[in-house]
C-alpha cells in the first residue's frame, strides 16, 4: 500500500492528498508534526534527507519527495495531465511557477501570520508586494476561463495553486478584488469535493 508522509496544515502535502483522493489511490496517510520536528528524524532522514513533507512512499519502499513530482507520479494516465504534450507542458509551467513565484510568498506569509503568530504589518513587505503580484497574474489569466492551463480541463496545475491560494486571506492577502480567483477556488473546491 502506499503511504503519503504529510502534515494537513501544508499546502504542498494536501496536494499529494487531494490526488490521491481523486484518483481513488488506497494508502496510509503519516501524519507528521512538523512543527515539532517529525521530518528531523535520522529515521524520516534516511526516507528522505531533504528532511521536508510530503513524501509518498511506495509499496516496495522506493520514496518520491516533493509535492508536485508525487502528484504528476500519482496522476500519471489520467486526465489530470492534458495528453497534448504541449498543453502538458503549459500545466508544467503552472507547477514550477507555483513553487517559484507562488508558494514562497503566499505559503510563508500564511505560515508567518496563523503559525508564528505575526501580524500582516510585521510581514517582509517585498514577500507581500511579491504574493499580490501572484493573485494578480491568476486573476488576469483566469480571466474568461475555469482553469489555469488554457485550451484544458481541470488539470495538475489547478490543483497546485489551490492548495495556498484557498489560504491566501491566512496570510493577510484578500480574493474580494479577485473575483476571477475567488470563483475559481469555489470551481475547484466542487471538482475535489471539499469545502
């Protein structure tokens, strides 16, 4: 059976869930407390020696890490991955802008503010500049359409970016002036059946 090591308060390892779940996969979820060091362990380390969640660990004990490699093995044959290969590539470049130009913003500012307990004026005000311009490229591309890769279906990169935007307001950034995003977030809550 696989097993997905995750903790449900990280964005990147509800991804890996919400894949999983979607694609009816049987496994164990690991609840991992990362806020007192359960990726630390020597023995979570020699699972991964990133010592970062989630991972998905496969029957025969092989680990995949990083979130967005486990959901592209997890999806694989599906139609979460467009098979035009160049509308796959199009989902691609949604999932390493995510991690790139996305999560460190939006991610760590939420972090920041529900888990460190700081204040939206206590933030690094070049993080927040950065987490709006964000919200303010989706909003525009999400601008006459349901999902991120144009000309495709519900794909790998919705799931992606949902898995923080859903939080943004956590982070002290606001979807009321993105209405593009907020309609989209709803649109993807009803495809993976969650609220």
């Amino acid at each position: 059976m696989l097993k997905i090591y995750g903790e449900e308060i990280s964005g990147n390892c509800l991804k890996a869930k919400y894949v999983a779940d979607l694609q009816g996969h049987s496994y164990e979820w690991v609840n991992m407390d990362i806020l007192h060091g359960a990726s630390r362990t020597p023995e979570f380390l020699a699972k991964n020696p990133q010592g970062q969640v989630p991972i998905l660990e496969l029957a025969d004990g092989r680990v995949i890490a990083q979130s967005n490699a486990i959901m592209r093995y997890l999806a694989y044959g599906s139609g979460l991955i467009p098979d035009d290969l160049y509308l796959e590539a199009k989902m691609d470049e949604w999932l390493f802008w995510e991690q790139y130009s996305h999560e460190p913003y939006i991610a760590v500012n939420r972090f920041q503010m529900k888990y460190l307990g700081k204040t939206a004026d206590q933030l690094e005000p070049w993080r927040v500049e950065r987490g709006n311009a964000a919200l303010d490229l989706m909003e525009r591309e999400l601008e006459g359409r349901d999902w991120l890769v144009k000309g495709a279906r519900f794909s790998l990169a919705d799931i992606a970016l949902l898995a923080y935007t859903q939080f943004a307001h956590e982070g002290g950034f606001s979807l009321d002036t993105r209405p593009n995003v907020a309609a989209w977030v709803k649109r993807c809550h009803t495809r993976l059946g969650i609220s």
